[in-house]
C-alpha cells in the first residue's frame, strides 16, 4: 500500500509538468497581443506596447518563455501579472474562496444526493423513487445560470431565506450556501440516480441476500452491506467531481457575486496572463491528480476485495 | 472487519463538513457587521457604497484607462480643472487662469490654499515633475501617450525606439511656485478643455520616492483621501476613501466616505442595489434594462451622457466607397425613423440625434445635419435609387449579440424595410463584442456596423477629428475627405475656442455631404441608488458626482 502511494505521487511529477506545459503552449497560441489588448477599443501607445513586451520577454521564443516561468515556479515563484501584481497572492485569495464553495457543494451533493439515492433504490418504482426521479430531471435539464438567477431572487432576494450575493474577496460561510446549494445541484442530481442504480442492482446481489438470510437487521444490511458496495460508483464520480466544482463554477460564481478561481481563469485567460492561468490551473491538475489517488485508495476500503500492493 | 471503521470515517467527513458550514454562519455573521458585505448599513456612519472593479494598475494619474482605476483617482485628486457635474463644461478647480494668446504657450497660475492629504502644498512643481514622470516612457504609464505627445518634448522622453534621452518635457517650465508655463508641439484649441482629465493631475513628493507604494496607497489633493482605517485598497474587495476635511475646492463632499465595492458582474451589484445592500451603481445591467425602472421605482436614474449611437460604414469597401454611394447612405439615414424607436426601446430617455457631437458639446447644433437625421420616406427611397442603390442589394448592419444592441439593430432594419423595400437591411450578429471590434478596427467589414462614441472632454474635436480624420487612431470607417481635413487641421490649431467651433460645423457640413456615418441617437446613463442616500447623479461622463452624494 505505502509503495503503491510512493509510485503514485512519482507519477504526477512528469504529469505536472506535462500539463503546465500544455497549457503554456495553448494559452501562448491564443494569438493576439495582450499588451495592445489592454488598451480596449483605443489605439494603443507602440512604446507602451515595445517596452513591456520586453519585460515579460514576450517577443522570445516559447520554449525560452516556458524556461524562464518554469524555473520561476520551482524557486516557488508564480510570476507576476501585467499589472506587476504577484500571482501567487491572486492564487492565495482565490483558492481558498473556491475550497469553500467546493466543500459546501460536496457535503451537499453527498448527504441529499446519497440519502435521495439510496431511498429511492430500496423503493424502486414506488412514490418516492418515481418522485426522486422526476425532481433531479428536472434539476439536470435546467441550465444553471436559471437556476441560480431563480434561487437567488427568491431564496435570496424575496423570501430572504439565504444571503442573495457574496461580498466580494471573502464570503462567509453563510454567502456561500445558496451558491454552494446551485453549484451541488446538478451533482446532486448524477450522484442520486448513480446511487439508485447501484443500490437497485446490488440488492439482488448473492451477499445481500446471504446477509439477510443469515437474519441481519435490515438497517444493518443496508448500511453495512449493500451502501458500501453500492458507492463504488459514486465516489468515482465525486472524486473527479471536485475539481469541476472548484474550476468549473465559474457562472455559479458570477451570479452570486463570489471572486473564485473559475473567475480567475476566465478573466487571465481573456487577458493572456500565462502565468495566472498556468498557475492556477497547475493547482487545480494537483488537486485532480490527490482527489484520484485518494478516489483509488477508497475502492479498497469499501470493496476489501481491491488490494493495492 | 477493518473495513467497516474507514466506512464511518468517510460519511464523517461529509458530517464534518456540514457542521463547519453551521458553525461558519454564526460566527461570520458578525463579521459581516463589521463591512465589505452589506451597503451603508456596514460602514462607517455617513459613509456610501458604489459598485466599482479592482483597478487593473496602481493608482498613478496616468496609469488607468479603465472605469476602476479612473474612479478612485477621481475621487483622490483634482487638477486644474474640474467638470460641470450637469454641463460637463471645464470649471477651474486649482486653476486660477490658463492663459494663451496663440493655443501653443500657456501660462497656468495655480490658486493658494491647496495642500495635499498630508499636508504638502500643491505647486507648480507638483504639476510639473507628475506630468514630467507620467510622460516617460520607462514609467510604463498606460494612459501617457494621448494626452502628454501634445507637450513639446515629448518625443525625448518618449522615444518610439530606444531609451529615453531626456527625463524632462522641455515644454513644462516652473516660474514660480505658484506659475508655470506649458509650450505645446502645435496649437490646439481643445487643450484647455482637456486639462480637467485625471491624466493632468499633480503629485505630491512623497510619490517620487517610491511610485510602485504610493500606488498602492496614493496621497492626492482631491475632496477625499485614503481611509486606511477601514480597509484602504483592499485588493478585489473593496476601497475606501473618506472625506478631506482640509479640500480648498468648492465641490466639498456631502458625504463622509464612499467605498468602491468590486463586484464581479453588474448582475451582481445590481441584485445588490436592489437588495439594498449596495448604494449606488453606474450602470444597469442588459438582463434588467427592461425592468429596472420599475424594480427600483424612484431610485431609478437617468442622465443625459456624451455619447452617441452611430451606424458606420466600411468605406475602404469597393462597393460603399464608390462615388455616389453617399446619397445611399444619406437615404438610409431619412429612412430611419428615430424617434420612434427611441420611444419604443428607450421609453423616449434617449434623444434622436442631430449632430455627430452630443448635446452640451460646444458648437452643438440642432440642425446642422438638416434633412439627413429627418424621417422622410418618399426622399430616402428617391436618394437610395439616385445612388444606385444598396451596394450588394441588401444592407447588414453587424453587432455583438452579448450587448443591448440586437434590439434597436433590429428596429432600425424594420424602419428600413418599410421604407426601401422588405428584405433590404438585415442585423449581422457577432457573438461577443471583441469578435466584431476585431473585424471591424481591421478594417475587414463588408456591411454596416453598429458604433458608439463616448466623449472625455467637451470639444468637437473629441468626437470628431479623433474618428474622421484620415488616419486617426479611431477612424474605423476610413473616411478620407481633403476638405474635412483641412478644416479641422485648421480648427485644432486655432488660437482661440470661437474660432475653432465655427471650423468645426464648417468641417461637420463637409460630413453631411459625405456621410461618412449615420448619426442616430444620444445615449444616457442608467444607474440606480439605494433608499439609504440621495441626491445621486451622474456627469454627462457617466460618473456618479461623487461629491454631491448625500447620507440619509
């Protein structure tokens, strides 16, 4: 187990720099010239434009580019942005913002989503499962910018249920729920009918059956037995989920006035800033590249038959 | 049985989290009180709050070409000069005369009794060394260029190639504390009316010796200063600013403080204005243009604005730029029936246009462009058949899809269709704005396309030597006439304002013979203010008078 660990975490360096490299290239064949692009609609000042073009040695080849930024980034240096602002304190604000949205989402995608799925799997084809069913299709055909602009105005706005908007650069905890619940939903929603399916399955499963005729408690069947294997599925896709939670939310973030990483990319990706854009999407490959490992180490856990050597 | 514990341990994780949410609410709500989140009702007493985004650079005079940077030096300094919140008109603010007798050499006497936020007096040397370091290039300052290459000297210290072989504009020179004389590289009639632009503000000596802190936390002269104790520039949060108890301008705030609060959408700030959380916003969003009016009922706001809604066209394009072509473009322009447009889209707030340069502007006339901006059906099908008719058979008039511009492309097709023919003008939709600036700046379109102005000073030559000159950094549409030329070369070199004016309209007479674009409307602002202030307004710039606001 340690030595598998060991020859995991060995695996991500050549994947890291694999991938900071990938998005270097993609982020510097954008096109265009960022410089004369912060002039907006005006015409840009040629001198303005020739002299910090030299200073972040934009007219030098890629590959010389990516040498300057990557031995930056292993001195622990992120870079810094046009504006002269270090990246690594836009990282320090954003990312901590993001965890907390993610971590509200989760735990909500986790609990209802799990607690929906397995309900309506123990009760297949009754009201409950029927109703469950209809409820997250509805939640997965409807955009997220709908729902969101809904819940706000009327969770938020009229009924004053939730706190409509962030304030910006550090919501709070309570700011961040409603966001957190539209964020969830969606996922909620595959977590719950992925639950249902593996559950309905896994009823008819020979050692759920042994279990019950060995005269356990239902509760103790359900728990114990069939959820366990049941989740196999789920915790796959809750482990790659995170990171779209994280990176992804970026209309989320927007309606709800929270400044996270999705927005963070977007907006250095508008200005070609590689070094925002590698930095933050390098932290995001780190955290996707944890998540699996840790994705793979739970087979083990809840299927003993998984062993990792 | 190793199993079953990790099992518990994974559904405590997930119980674990809820709890810290739980905790989090009650525990940050308090926080909250403190401000950053909720409007007037956080801060300090006689404080307001306004919607604003992060300034992109530190906070130099000539360092920001963006409503986020532009703000806070507004509200930080003052020049020479100062706008009239209603007019837009230049009003002296420290200046006590700006003198010239031939628009090239001024002679600028700064009044007495004006200090800087800590307590340094403002001299002609603060004006000096600020525009002096603002125009070197090596200072990286991104708004220098269209404003400091009027000043002799400027291609010393701003050197298309190389370094820099002067620091100093030999046009700038002290006299005495309180004078200092300006020489500029040519006459220009519209240079007094642009010193009260934020570029041309002075700096203390505190800022020479370290520009990159002082941006951070700039100490300027204007009717507020830095409120460190609440925050300062806290970085994509927010900036506070209070009032300058020892201001020598005449536009004192009302207010004790405002703080610029950094939304990310105007969607955002709008729910937040509506919500009352936040006081004052600029600008109305597209998804709420429809509504605002009566989700915010007396707080809604409109103010007439510098700026104008244009159709351009692209007469680098064979087929538009042939000989004769302008009486097409003159009959589509009586085909537009504006003012029922305006009255249907903008609920009548916007005003048909009669004029390239807004009301307000100097030399504003209502009836220079005559029968061109009139509705008239029967002369714009004559015109367009006179001329021809509509290159390629059909006109498109191309916009961004992600603005508030589809509808109205839209109208003004219909008006056409009526009027020429059906099937004769049609919208060409972009999907995002900077597809089509791209398409159009390189002179790449082969239709019509939507196109705004917004002035920063009130002079004809803002909105028009800057967009129809041959050659001008704005002229899209490569509008190219001798005669226009000559006329406004002459009126921005006149040596004095009246002069100047009357070339102008000489100059926008040619324009109605050419008609190089289509003039149709002047926009207003749309902004919006919380139950918690009033008296909210906003300049013919589209800024709020942040001076005037007051603190219920």
């Amino acid at each position: 187990m340690g030595r598998y660990v060991v020859r995991r975490l060995l695996q991500m360096i050549p994947v890291f720099i694999g991938t900071t490299f990938l998005i270097y290239y993609m982020v510097y064949q954008l096109g265009g010239d960022p410089i004369s692009a912060m002039f907006g609609d005006k015409g840009a000042d040629p001198v303005f434009v020739r002299l910090k073009r030299e200073e972040f040695h934009l007219n030098d080849p890629l590959i010389v580019q990516y040498w300057y930024y990557i031995t930056d980034l292993l001195q622990g240096n992120f870079g810094t942005s046009f504006n002269g602002r270090p990246v690594a304190e836009e990282l320090k604000r954003a990312f901590p913002v993001s965890i907390r949205l993610a971590m509200i989402a989760f735990a909500i995608e986790v609990v209802i989503g799990v607690g929906l799925g397995l309900l309506s799997g123990l009760r297949r084809g009754k009201l409950a499962d029927t109703m469950v069913l209809a409820g997250t299709l509805v939640v997965i055909s409807i955009p997220v910018f709908v729902l969101g602009t809904v819940a706000q105005f009327w969770l938020g706005s009229e009924w004053g249920i939730f706190e409509a908007t962030a304030s910006v650069g550090d919501p709070t905890w309570s700011q961040l729920v409603l966001p957190g619940l539209v964020l969830g939903s969606l996922s909620l929603a595959f977590v719950a009918r992925l639950t249902r399916t593996s559950v309905a399955e896994n009823m008819r499963a020979d050692y759920v059956r042994t279990a019950t005729a060995k005269g356990l408690p239902r509760r103790r069947v359900v728990t114990r037995h069939l959820l366990r294997n049941s989740l196999i599925p789920v915790v796959t896709f809750l482990g790659a989920d995170l990171g779209a939670l994280m990176a992804g939310a970026i209309v989320t973030e927007g309606i709800f006035n929270v400044d996270g990483v999705g927005r963070l990319i977007y907006l250095a990706v508008t200005k070609h800033e590689s070094s925002t854009v590698v930095g933050a999407v390098a932290a995001l490959v780190m955290i996707y590249l944890v998540m699996n490992l840790i994705v793979d180490l739970l087979y083990a856990v809840l299927d003993p038959r998984i062993r990792y050597a | 049985m190793r199993g079953t514990t990790r099992v518990k341990w994974v559904v405590g994780v997930a119980v674990l989290g809820l709890a810290a949410t739980a905790c989090g609410s009650s525990s940050d709500d308090k926080k909250d009180d403190k401000g950053g989140g909720g409007g007037s009702n956080g801060l300090p007493a006689g404080y307001f709050s306004a919607y604003s985004t992060e300034p992109q650079n530190p906070l130099q005079p000539a360092n920001s070409n963006e409503t986020g940077g532009f703000y806070p030096l507004q509200l930080m300094f003052r020049g020479l000069y100062t706008y009239d919140s209603k007019t837009g008109q230049p009003v002296p603010a420290m200046a006590e005369s700006v003198e010239s007798t031939d628009s090239i050499n001024y002679t600028v006497k700064i009044k007495s009794g004006w200090t800087f936020h800590n307590g340094e007096p403002v001299t002609a040397k603060s004006y000096v060394d600020a525009w002096n370091w603002g125009a070197l290039s090596t200072n990286k300052q991104i708004n220098a260029s269209p404003w400091f290459e009027k000043i002799e000297g400027y291609d010393a210290v701003h050197p298309k190639e190389g370094a820099p072989t002067s620091k100093e504009l030999t046009g700038l020179k002290v006299v005495d504390d309180k004078t200092f004389t300006i020489k500029l590289v040519q006459a220009y009639s519209s240079f007094k009316a642009s010193l009260g632009y934020v570029v041309y503000s002075p700096l203390p000596q505190e800022f020479f010796k370290d520009p990159a802190k002082y941006g951070e936390a700039p100490i300027g002269n204007g009717p507020f200063q830095l409120d460190s104790a609440n925050g300062g520039w806290n970085h994509k949060k927010s900036l506070t600013v209070k009032k300058f108890d020892k201001y020598a301008g005449d536009d004192k705030p009302k207010s004790n403080g405002v703080q610029l609060q950094f939304y990310t959408s105007y969607d955002a700030g709008y729910t937040a204005l509506r919500d009352n959380k936040l006081d004052v916003i600029d600008q109305i969003p597209t998804s709420a243009i429809g509504s605002f009016k009566k989700d915010l009922g007396e707080r809604a706001i409109e103010a007439p604005q510098f700026s104008i809604q244009k159709i351009g066209f692209p007469l680098y394009d064979a087929g538009w730029g042939a000989p004769g072509k302008e009486k097409v473009r003159a009959g589509l322009s009586m085909a537009i029936d504006r003012a029922s447009i305006v009255k249907a889209i903008y609920k009548g707030a916007e005003q048909p246009a009669t004029d390239w340069l807004a009301p307000n502007i100097p030399g504003y006339s209502k009836d220079i462009t005559g029968e061109l901006t009139k509705y008239d059906p029967v002369k714009a099908k004559q015109l367009v058949k006179d001329g021809g008719g509509i290159p390629g058979g059909k006109l498109t008039i191309a916009t961004n899809a992600d603005g508030p511009h589809k509808e109205w492309v839209t109208a003004v097709c219909n008006s056409i269709n009526e009027v020429i023919g059906q099937g004769s003008c049609e919208p060409k939709l972009y999907p995002e704005f900077g597809v089509a600036r791209k398409d159009i700046s390189g002179k790449k379109m082969t239709g019509a396309y939507r196109t705004g102005w917004r002035g920063d000073y009130p002079f004809p030559d803002n909105f028009l030597a800057d967009v129809y000159q041959t050659g001008a950094a704005s002229n899209d549409s490569g509008y190219s006439s001798p005669v226009f030329d000559d006329l406004a070369k002459r009126a921005s070199a006149a040596s004095d304002q009246t002069q100047a004016i009357q070339l102008w309209q000489d100059a926008e007479k040619q324009m109605v013979k050419d008609v190089p674009s289509i003039p149709l409307w002047y926009y207003v602002t749309k902004g919006g203010s919380s139950t918690k202030v009033s008296n909210v307004q906003f300049d013919p710039y589209g800024n709020p008078v942040w001076t005037e606001v007051t603190v219920k």
